[in-house]
C-alpha cells in the first residue's frame, strides 16, 4: 500500500488544539481519524495524514445544521391572544 500525503506527528497536533498529547489522541480515536504506524508494530512510529486532520478540524467547524423542529416556533406563534 502507497499512501502519498504529509504525515503529523501527534505531538504537533495537540500543540494546534493547545491540549495534551493524551487529550489529542482520545479525540482522534473517538472521531475514528485513521492512524498510521510506520515502522514496526512494536517500535514503530504513529503518525497521521495531515489532510485527515484537516477534514476532522473542519467537520467540527462547520455542523451539520440541525432539522427544523416539528413544532411552529415563529413568532407569530409565540403571541398571546
């Protein structure tokens, strides 16, 4: 397998986030952001594509919108009579 692309190291990472290496690595893991161990499985290293993150950062810069509540909330709706 090829993969071409700008590897991060974890440590970069965090210090873009302003958070601990720890905190970083849980957020990747929890969002599923692929990780690459280069090297041996034992005494290898762990990096990600740069282009991964970069995706995650703008999926939590730009929510999806919410759905319309079912309920009328116009403010037409909301005087009293």
């Amino acid at each position: 397998m090829i993969i071409v692309g700008i590897f991060v190291r974890l440590d970069a990472i965090a210090a873009r986030w302003g958070c601990h290496r720890s905190t970083a690595s849980r957020i990747l893991r929890l969002a599923s952001v692929p990780v690459y161990l280069l090297g041996s499985k034992t005494r290898g290293i762990v990096r990600y594509l740069h282009s991964d993150i970069e995706a995650f950062e703008r999926s939590r810069r730009d929510p999806p919108h919410p759905k319309p509540d079912s309920r009328d909330s116009s403010p037409e709706s909301a005087k009293i009579e």
